[in-house]
C-alpha cells in the first residue's frame, strides 16, 4: 500500500499519544518505559474497581498515560506562573 519511504514518515509523524493507542499492552514498556508492572497491576485494580468491570491492558495503559499528561501540563502551568 505505502513504500518504505512513506511508512517511515508516517511512523515519524504519529505522535506519542497515538502511538499509545496503537501498541499493544506488551510492548507498553518499549514505548512507556516508566511504567512498571507493580504501577500497570494496581492501576488494573484500582480502575477495575472504579469501573465495576475488570479493565483492559489497553485501558490501563491509557489511563497510566493520561494521568502522567495531566501531571506534565499541571508542573508546566505551575512553573509558567512562577516565571511570570
């Protein structure tokens, strides 16, 4: 469909969230290296039990994503009014 070329750029300009999105739960740890097993076991737990249902690999790795973005863009809004 792509030649080699073009699926390299493509893969070049996925961006971080929608290569999350795209892995599957094993390869959580090449593309997310900080998540450990102990953090993607208690966050199955405690978002299963939130949920009422057990969550995915996929949803868990998503939400350990998401709150590590919310994190980010909170310490960046925090040293942004420190520096203003």
């Amino acid at each position: 469909m792509f030649d080699e070329q073009s699926q390299s750029a493509i893969r070049n300009s996925v961006t971080e969230a929608s290569h999350q999105l795209l892995a599957t739960s094993s390869d959580a740890l090449r593309f997310h290296p900080w998540i450990t097993q102990e953090l993607f076991d208690e966050t199955r737990q405690v978002w299963s039990k939130a949920y009422g249902r057990v969550i995915t690999e996929d949803e868990a790795i998503e939400i350990l994503v998401n709150v590590r973005r919310l994190a980010e863009a909170l310490l960046h809004a925090s040293q942004s009014r420190r520096d203003a």
